[in-house]
C-alpha cells in the first residue's frame, strides 16, 4: 500500500528558469508586435541620423549645467521684473468684472474701426470743431467715459 501525501512540495524556479521563461515571453512580445517596433527602430533611426540623440545625450549628460544657466538667467532682475509685472496684471484683471473688460475692449475695437475710417483725411480740425463734437452723444459717452476714468485713477494714485 502507498503512503499517504502528507505535504506538497513547490517547485522553485532556478534563476536560470525564470531567466529562459522571461526570454520566450519577450520573443513572444517581439513577434506579436514586429510591425511597431520596426517602426520605432526606423525613427529612432532617423533621430540618430539627424543628431538628436547625440544633443539630447550630450543635455542629458550637461544637465547640472544647463539647470544652473536656465537658474542664473530666471533669477536676472529683468526676468524677475517680468513675472513680477505679469502677475500684478494678472491680479489686477482678475479683479475687474469680464462684462466690463468684455465692454470696453468692444467699444475700444469700434472706436478703431471708426479711427481707420478717416485716417487717410488730412483735413485738418479746429478747437470749435472739437468743441462741436462734444454735442455727438457718442463723443460725448466717450469723453465723459474718459474723465471718469481720470477722477477714479486720481483717486487710486492718492
């Protein structure tokens, strides 16, 4: 009579098992996907042909340099001034109402339009013809507009 199983020993894979069971899996891969790699050989190829590998090794290689001259030149007063300005008109259009930003480029958009119109005429405009235009109620918006705006910039400038 056989003796009875009283524990199961697993198998462990040798090193060189694991290592030949991973080769015919890629080899497996390889096959399946012959046409795309071939594809990403011819480019690679390319890439080489024209230099890029060479200067994206060369960055790669100079890359604490190249991190400490793109620093050296962020950290330049003008660069500073630059994100400095550009965030103090970010918050500044932020705080206005798009309506009214929306409005004001529209109106500024006609007020082109119309400028273009007469920019070829060099006739020329005399202070009562100046003072006569204020009775067009859209010079007149506008001019009023503009005062306005000067009241409320002086009083900002306080």
């Amino acid at each position: 009579m056989a003796k009875p199983i009283t524990s199961i020993k697993e198998h462990k894979q040798t090193p060189e098992e694991i290592q030949q069971e991973k080769l015919v899996e890629l080899q497996s891969l390889l096959t399946e996907q012959d046409e795309a790699i071939n594809k990403i050989l011819e480019i690679t190829g390319e890439i080489n042909d024209a230099g890029i590998l060479d200067a994206v090794q060369a960055m790669v290689k100079a890359k604490d340099q190249i991190a400490g001259i793109a620093v050296n030149q962020v950290s330049r007063e003008p660069v500073t001034n630059l994100i400095k300005h550009v965030m103090n008109a970010s918050a500044g259009l932020s705080a206005i109402d798009p309506e009214v930003s929306a409005k004001l480029l529209k109106s500024l958009q006609s007020g082109l339009d119309e400028a273009e119109l007469y920019n070829g005429n060099n006739d020329s405009i005399s202070a009562f013809d100046v003072i006569r235009s204020l009775n067009d109620p859209d010079v007149n918006r506008a001019v009023k507009f503009g005062l306005n705006f000067l009241k409320g910039m002086g009083k900002g400038l306080e």
